[in-house]
C-alpha cells in the first residue's frame, strides 16, 4: 500500500548517497525530466542539474555535507531529456549514521516552471517598460520582447513585423531568434487574409495558428523558405491598440507544434506589450514632431511669444524678440511689458492695457511705438489672453508681440498711393470701374462720379442706371460691346457719349478686360473711362482748320495752273519770234541786234521752264499727275536722260563716270515720271559742278531697294542745310550758288515722283566736296525681260 501512494504522488521523491549517486527516486522523476528510473539511479545527481546552475549546486552539497544543517530547500533548474529543463524547489534532509556521519541525503522536488515562468515574464516586462520610458530606441525595445519570449517560452524563436504607414506592407523589425537568410528572404510583404501567419493575422485582425507549416495553406507562398530554415510552426497574433492594428507577433517552432493555454496566454501579453511600445514610441515621435513644428514656427515668425504670472510680470519670453526689440530675453523677465520697454507707465494708453490685464480682458491688437537701442523706432502689437489655474482664477497671461512697422509703413504708402492715383485720375480725366457679374454689382471710383457728375454720396451705381447715362443713340451700341465682350471672354474699346445730370453732353472713351476665375468663367469685368470731350473739341477745330488750309491750297494750285497756262501763250510768241530773230529767218540783223534777241530768247527759255515747274508743282498737289505703270527699260531712260542734260559721251564738260549692271534691268514704273527724276538730278550734277569736275552714275540692289545714285564733285551743300532741300522753292544760296538758276522745285517734284513709286531719296553733301542723291526704288518693281522678277543686281 505505501509503495502504490509514493509511487502516486505528483513530487519527484529521491534519495542521494554521500558521495553524490542517486539511489532511489519515485515514478514522478521520469514524467519531470524523461529519464527513466531505472536509467538514472546510480547516477551522480549532478548530471541532471541544468549546466548554468551545476557549479552552484555542487558548493551548495559540499556544505550540506560538512555542516550541521539538517535540511534544505532551494530552486533549481533540472535538464530534461529532451535538451530542455524544468525549474524545481528542492526540499533536502541529510540523513546520518548512528555515530553522526552524514550517510547521505533524500527530499523532495516540486515543479514550479510555470510559476517561475511568469516571473520571468513579468520581471521582463517590466524591464521593457521601464526602457520604453526611458527612451531606448524601439528597434531595441522590439528585440527585448523577442528575447523574452524566447525566454519564458522554451524552444520558440519569435518576431515582429511592424505595419507600414501605407496599411498594406509589414516588414521585420524585430527578430533575434530567426536565422538571418530566412529573415532576409522575408524582408517585406504585402498583408492579406492568405500571407502566411503574421500577413493573415494582421489582415483578419485575429490569432492564426500553423502547427505544421508543411500542410497548412496559408504558408503556400513562403513554406520552401521557412522548411528551409527548419521552421515547421508558427503562431501569429495581432499587435493591435484601440482597434487599430500595428504589427504581427510571431513565434516559430522548430518542430510541428500547437500552443497550450499557458502559450497562448504569455503571446497574448507580449503582442500587447509589443503594441504598447509601438504607441509608445508613435506617440513620442508626433510629439517631438509638433514640439519641432512649434520651435520651427517660433524661430521663423516675426512674433514673439510671451508669458506673465498674476502681477503681469514676464515669466517667459521667446528668443525673436531680441531680433525684434533688440532686448536679450532675460532682461525682461521679472518685469511688466510697460517697464521692459521704458514706456510711460502713466500715459493713457499704458493705464487703459493695465486695466484691460486687471480685468481679465483679452489683449487685442494692443499697439505701441518703440525705439530700439539702435535709434530705429518701430511699431509692435500685443495681443493676449489670461490663463486660468485649476480653480478657475487667472494665473497670468499668455501672448505674442509683433512688429508691424512694415505693415503701417505700407498701409501708409497704400493710403498715399490711392490719394495720388485718384489725384491723377482727376488730372487725366481717366476713372476706373468694376462690374463683379457674380454679386451684380459695380465700383466706381472718385474720377468716375466727377465724370458722370454725380455724388457718391447720393448715386449708387448699379449696371442699369449706368447705362441710363449713355446717350439714347449710343446705348444699344454700350450694351451689345460690353455683352459681347463677356460672351468671348475679351477685352473692348469704345467711344461713345453720356448725358449728365446737369444737361451737359460729354464723350467718353472706355477700355475694359474680362477676369476669369478658375473655371475659365468671366468673373468680373474691369476698365477704365475717359472724359475725352474737350480733345473731341479740339478735333472738331483741327478738322475745320484742315479743311480750311486743304480748300486754301487747292485754290493755290487751281491759280497757279490757271496763270501757268495763261502766261505760256504770251511765252511761247516770244520765244518763237526771238528765235526767229535769233536765226536771222527773215533777213540779216547786227550782231548787237542778235545779243539781244538770244537774250530775249534764254529769258523767255527760263521763265516757261519756271512755269512748267509751278504746274508741275501744282498737279503734284491736287493728285492730277498721270501714273501709268509700264515695263521701262532702265538703260533706255537712263540715254535720254544723260543726253538731254548733255552729259553723254562727247558731249560734256566734265568726267562722267558710269557703274550699271549690264545688261541693265528693266522696271514697273511710269517712264516718263522716271526719266524726269533722271534728268532732275543729273541736270542738277551738271549745273553745280565747275566744267571738268566728276559726275558718277551708278545702280545696284540693297536691303531690297533699287539704288541709283548720282554724285558729283560740285559745290556742295552745308549738313545744316539739307533738310530744306525737296521743300517747294527751297535754294541753298551762298555767296558761289548766286549765279546758278532755277526754281528750286527739281528736288521737290523727283522726290514726289519717287514716293509715288513707293520708294525714297536721300542726300548727302559737304561745301566743296560734292553731292550723292540717291533714289530708292523697291526690289519689287525690278523685272527682267520677261516680266518676272530676276535675281538682285550686284
């Protein structure tokens, strides 16, 4: 019977010789440690004591042995067969031989791993929290946890994989115990219902357990790597706070196997404790952020912040006012804002802030005048409120201080701008306006009332009573531009007139832009409108004076004309009688006689040639010259031309020098305007150089002109002088051009036949050198013999 209820019994009862050999033990030794009875007895008990704890054990016997301590009881780890341990309290009685050796000792041992266990757990758990507080970085903190669960759970291997910010992808943030390749291999993955253990359990918020990863479908995607790596189970559990997840706990097993209750329990807290230092440390981060932010914002703003106790005494003052008031901060702690700043405590201003403090009023935009310890005076703003304790009575203030200086300098420069702007519409005559179409409404400005000749006081201007201004024959007009220009989303320009109130009539001339908003939609329409009535006056006598100097100088040329042709009948019978007279037609005369009728006859010569100019000059202002466009060819007018003025070969007295293209081209122009603008210029050459001087003749194209130029070496024309040159009876005279004849109209009349061929003249002379007159004529009218245009002349 006592045999059966030892053998019963849940302790490990044992009996040990002295020299350390087991020599008896109960059933219960083989549930604890594996071993079998039989196996073990005979044994030193130090070969099952666990190895970290066999030294201590040793010295502990030792002493049994040679004291007189007749019992024992310590905690102590047992190695099990399967290469693990179990913690055990050993309760030891030494046992003597009737003449008081020590023979040997027996006891008890009871299995306390669990109790143990949890001790262990919770002494890690606090060790972890304590680092959480302390600021241990979390990866370190995570790494703690895997440990510790490798600790109290025996055989297990644990990770933690922490949620991206994206809520899709978890990567491994923490895992000891793992084999690097496998941990590697897994690096990221994306979170769902079927990724393995870890990637389900955060995706379906739930605990998912794989005792045997080999068969489980979850591990389709990742069993060839953890196999690999020897890893055939793993537990997976959520790391969730406040229903938000954050990560996946995992513990692995090298060997298929599924949790017990004891397990389930230990991960459970450690997934929390794991979800506790990731808030934890979330937290901290976005607290440091803000704390950053708000440093960030402080050092940047123009603001100051500030602080005060009951007294309204500064008990905190930011750093930028000693950017600002140029004062160290430290300066003004201890001290009202009023004595800091040497301000009339006294004045009213500073006796109406005290009161406001006083009275528990909020400070707003509290305005004040500065001069810093660098002479600059500056203007600040304070704004505040109180700040109340726990029982609700005010402790102090609370604030910022601004330098507005550059806003009321530009609120002053905007005030004056806006003054010198309505100053200069005023002088102008030139308001503006704006029709906002969304709110139906228009802003006028100062100028604009002045034009209409209303109040602003007395008119408001709406769209509809603006228009009512505008005269009755010019109003469709007004409303059809201004709608047209909203439908097309354009600007527009237009004159009309208004009546005002006064009766007096006034011309307007507006110009207005359509703003769009962000749509593309017309928003409003701005523009400007200008009293334009005295110039419409002012035009009104212009045009009748034109008209006038028009009808006067029409007249002109109508006399002129008609005396022209009146004065060539008379010439032409002297001319034809001194001829005669001149020729000796009708009988012999004396050679005085014949001086005297070729007198006569150059006299008459110069007089019609002088009538002929005026006539020209006369045609060429009432637009009567004859224009016929023809094929000319350049080389035929250039002959005649140079033998009328006798400047052909043979026939002059000077060096008449010849550059033309050859062959020459030929031109769209009206022949006998042309040859007379050749015969103007070349007949000029040839009267104002002395006999043997040079005249040139030359052709070519430029900047897409036709150029022909004639120069001579006469007596030249002073720069000052040139511009009179083309001008109707317009000579240069001097003392050496006195002999010269002639109207003065050849230049004028060349010049008004080469405009009406659309080109130019231009002249270029010195006193004593010569004179170059170019005529320009466009390279559009230069053909070839076939009337297409050729390549340019060089």
């Amino acid at each position: 019977m006592r045999t059966r209820i030892i053998d019963s019994v849940p302790e490990v009862l044992f009996a040990i010789a002295a020299d350390g050999t087991l020599v008896y033990l109960n059933p219960a030794w083989a549930r604890l440690t594996g071993f079998a009875v039989q196996d073990s007895i005979g044994r030193n008990y130090l070969d099952f004591i666990w190895h970290e704890d066999r030294e201590a054990s040793r010295d502990r016997f030792a002493v049994v042995l040679a004291g007189d301590t007749p019992d024992y009881r310590h905690d102590v780890r047992i190695g099990r067969r399967d290469g693990g341990f179990r913690w055990v309290t050993v309760h030891v009685t030494v046992e003597r031989h009737s003449g008081g050796q020590v023979s040997g000792t027996c006891g008890s041992m009871v299995d306390i791993t669990d109790r143990k266990l949890m001790e262990t757990l919770a002494h890690g758990e606090h060790s972890v929290l304590e680092a959480i507080v302390g600021g241990v970085p979390l990866e370190a903190v995570l790494d703690r946890i895997c440990r510790l669960c490798e600790e109290v759970l025996e055989h297990s291997r644990c990770s933690i994989l922490q949620l991206d910010p994206d809520g899709v992808h978890a990567r491994i943030a923490a895992a000891p115990g793992l084999p690097h390749g496998y941990a590697a291999t897994v690096g990221t993955i994306a979170i769902g219902p079927s990724v393995g253990s870890c990637g389900a359990a955060m995706a379906i918020l739930k605990p998912v357990i794989v005792a045997d990863i080999a068969g489980d479908p979850l591990w389709d995607g990742f069993r060839e790597h953890a196999l690999t790596h020897g890893l055939k189970a793993c537990w997976s559990f959520p790391i969730m706070a406040e229903g938000t997840v954050y990560g996946a706990f995992g513990i692995y097993y090298g060997m298929v196997h599924a949790p017990a209750e004891g397990d389930l329990q230990v991960a459970s807290r450690l997934a929390k404790l794991a979800a506790v230092a990731i808030l934890r440390r979330r937290n901290d981060e976005a607290m440091r952020r803000s704390e950053q932010r708000f440093r960030d914002f402080t050092e940047v703003a123009s603001d100051w912040l500030w602080e005060t106790d009951a007294e309204f005494r500064m008990t905190y003052v930011s750093g930028r006012v000693q950017d600002t008031l140029e004062i160290p901060p430290a300066e003004m702690l201890g001290r009202r804002l009023s004595e800091a700043l040497l301000q009339d405590a006294g004045s009213p201003k500073w006796l109406r802030h005290l009161d406001d403090l006083r009275s528990s009023r909020r400070i707003k935009d509290f305005e004040f005048s500065y001069r810093r310890p660098d002479g600059v005076e500056r203007c600040f703003v304070v704004n505040g409120m109180p700040v109340l304790g726990e029982d609700g009575k005010v402790v102090g203030y609370r604030g910022t201080g601004s330098d507005v200086t550059a806003e009321r300098e530009a609120t002053d420069a905007l005030r004056n701008r806006k003054r010198q702007l309505s100053e200069a519409q005023r002088i102008t005559r030139t308001g503006d306006w704006l029709w906002n179409i969304g709110r139906n409404t228009v802003e006028w400005s100062d100028e604009i009332y002045r034009i209409f000749g209303v109040s602003p006081d007395a008119y408001d201007p709406t769209l509809d009573t603006a228009f009512s201004f505008v005269h009755r024959e010019d109003r469709q007009t007004v409303v059809d531009t201004l709608t047209r220009s909203v439908t097309e989303k354009t600007g527009g320009i237009l004159e009309y007139r208004i009546c005002r109130p006064d009766g007096d009539e006034r011309h307007i001339r507006a110009e207005w832009l359509c703003g769009l908003d962000a749509g593309g939609e017309v928003r409003d329409v701005f523009g400007v409108c200008q009293d334009i009535s005295e110039r419409k006056q002012a035009e009104e006598v212009l045009r009748t004076a034109k008209n006038k100097a028009e009808a006067a100088s029409r007249a002109k040329s109508e006399f002129l004309a008609s005396m022209s042709h009146e004065l060539r009948t008379p010439l032409n019978a002297i001319l034809g009688f001194s001829e005669i007279l001149k020729e000796q037609i009708l009988g012999p005369l004396s050679e005085r006689y014949r001086d005297y009728a070729g007198d006569i006859h150059r006299s008459g010569q110069h007089l019609l040639d002088l009538i002929s100019d005026l006539l020209n000059m006369a045609r060429i202002e009432a637009r009567q010259v004859e224009f016929n466009e023809e094929k000319v060819p350049l080389a035929e007018v250039m002959d005649e031309a140079l033998r009328l003025t006798r400047l052909s070969p043979g026939e002059t007295r000077h060096a008449v020098e010849l550059s033309l293209p050859e062959p020459m081209p030929a031109l769209l122009a009206d022949r006998r305007g042309l040859k007379q603008v050749l015969i103007n210029l070349l007949g000029n050459a040839a009267k104002f150089t002395p006999d043997g001087g040079r005249i040139g003749v030359s052709a070519g194209l430029r900047d897409g002109f036709l150029e022909i130029a004639i120069a001579d070496t006469g007596i030249g024309v002073p720069k000052d002088r040139i511009p009179d040159l083309g001008k109707p009876f317009m000579r240069v005279e001097n003392v050496m051009s006195q002999r010269y004849q002639g109207s003065g109209m050849g230049l004028f009349i060349s010049k008004a036949l080469i405009e009406r061929h659309g080109g130019s003249m231009r002249i270029e002379s010195a006193p004593g050198e010569g004179t170059t007159v170019t005529m320009l004529i466009p390279a559009s009218r230069v053909i070839s013999a076939w009337g297409i245009p050729e390549e340019p002349l060089h």
